[in-house]
C-alpha cells in the first residue's frame, strides 16, 4: 500500500481507478476498508477513488499530538497534494464527516462537492449522555489499554446495532477497532478551538453538499444531520432505510446508488 508524507505523519493511502476524484474519509477507530464495499463501485462508474487511514488510524502515524479537525484536514491538503489532485468529491462518514467539512471549510478551492454520512459537526455538543459515554471511553483507555476498553464499551455502544445485524460486517469493524491504537486518548495537550468552528462557519460551504443519515442511526447524529441540512445552503438531505449509524456497510446498495446518483448529476 503506497504512502506520503503528510503534515509531519506518513500516510497510507489507496489510489484506484480514473476519473473524476473522490475521496473517501472513514470514521472514529476504523480505517480504510471501511470503504470496501464502495471503492469498486465508484471505480467501475468511472472516478477515481482515494481512500486513507486517517491519522492515528489503521498504518498512518498515531503521533503524540495534532488531533484536531484542523491538522485532519491539513493532512488531507497534503495527501491531494502528493499525489496531484486539484479538486475532488469529498465523502465522510461520521468522524470523516467532521473532517470533510472543516476540509472544505478550510480549502473550499479543492472540494467540487461535499458528502456528509451521518456526520460529526465540528463545534457542536454531543448530548451529556453520548459526551458522558464517550468521557468513560476515555479513562477505560487510559485505565486498561484500548483494546479492552474498546471491546468492552465502544464495541457494545448502541451506534453499531443497526451493523451488528450483519456479523461479517460488525467483525470488520470490530478488527479495525480492535487494532485502533488510540494516541488521541492519551493527548493532553492544551488545544484552543479557533473562535469559529465549523458549526459557526456552515453558511460558508460553497460546495454542492449532500447529507446522508441511516433512518435508524443514534439521536445525536439524527440531531447533528438536521443542524448540517438546515444550515448549509442548497444542502440536500436523504435517508438511508432500515440503516443505523454505517450506511456504507449496513446498506451498502442503497448507500452506493445514492452516492452514485448525487456524483452523476453533478457531472
């Protein structure tokens, strides 16, 4: 698997397929064969398709520090750069959501359109009861190492029911979050958040954008989809039936011709 130097990190990336450029941006502890299911789909249509291990994740570097949504999408920047992409279809899934939008945020020249699946929102609070589980992810890490701390409350958290339905496919995420070494967890640099996050900036998005959201995902991101529809201008929104939070593996089919649907309109 080829790799770049990115922003101070070695990133592993894949580069398949001719065409119009996407990219694709996994989420929180999983890597890039989050994506497998999609990739061949997207090549056989006619793009081609960057999918990497974003910081911290699957062979790229877990540094000490820099895990903020801004160094995410400098490390994006890079990539592109390294492999001469001037502009391309961004698509993220949860975590890679945030990062896709403070990338487009951050470098609106580059982004020709915005796909936000169940999507982080960078700046917007999480409800004190997914904060709260997320706060005791945290000291489980830091207390007993990440693989058990993972196995034992991320891996039961209710945002993968809908992928637990299909075991093969709840096994992939559990071997990527398995492997997932979580530095972040153990970063306690003080980190000053810009005085614009991207919740404050959404108006800002000039690119084509559509948000995804499984019917069945968890409230917070329910939540988190409507202030992203509601706040980006022309956005569109569509739902994924009888998916939870991972459309791309519970739904695969319909989350491609969704996908596929969007980028062929779009040219």
């Amino acid at each position: 698997m080829p790799h770049v130097n990115t922003n101070g990190i070695v990133t592993f990336y894949e580069d398949t397929g001719q065409g119009p450029a996407v990219v694709l941006v996994h989420g929180h502890s999983a890597d890039l064969r989050l994506w497998d299911l999609q990739a061949p789909a997207l090549v056989d249509a006619g793009h081609r398709v960057i999918r990497y291990d974003v910081r911290g994740h699957g062979r790229s570097t877990a540094p000490a520090t820099g895990y903020t949504w801004e160094n995410y999408a400098l490390d994006l920047r890079d990539l592109l750069d390294r492999i001469d992409v001037a502009r391309a279809h961004v698509v993220g899934l949860s975590m890679g959501g945030g990062i896709a939008l403070q990338f487009a945020l951050d470098f609106p020249e580059r982004v020709s359109s915005l796909v936000l699946v169940d999507s982080a929102l960078p700046g917007f609070d999480y409800s004190p009861e997914f904060a709260g589980a997320i706060e005791e992810l945290v000291a489980a890490v830091r207390a007993e190492g990440s693989r058990a701390a993972f196995e034992r409350l991320w891996l039961t958290h209710p945002l993968f029911d809908g992928v637990r339905r299909f075991p093969e496919r709840f096994e992939l995420i559990r071997t990527m979050a398995l492997a997932y070494a979580a530095a972040d967890y153990y970063d306690e640099t003080p980190h000053t958040p810009p005085e614009r996050q991207a919740v404050d900036r959404l108006a800002e998005l000039q690119a084509p954008t559509l948000v995804l959201v499984g019917e069945l995902d968890v409230p917070d991101f329910q939540i988190t989809t409507e202030v992203l529809a509601g706040n980006i201008a022309d956005a569109r929104l569509q739902v994924i039936a009888d998916s939870g939070h991972i459309p791309a593996l519970e739904q695969p089919e319909a989350f491609n011709r969704a996908l596929l649907e969007w980028l062929g309109r779009l040219g």
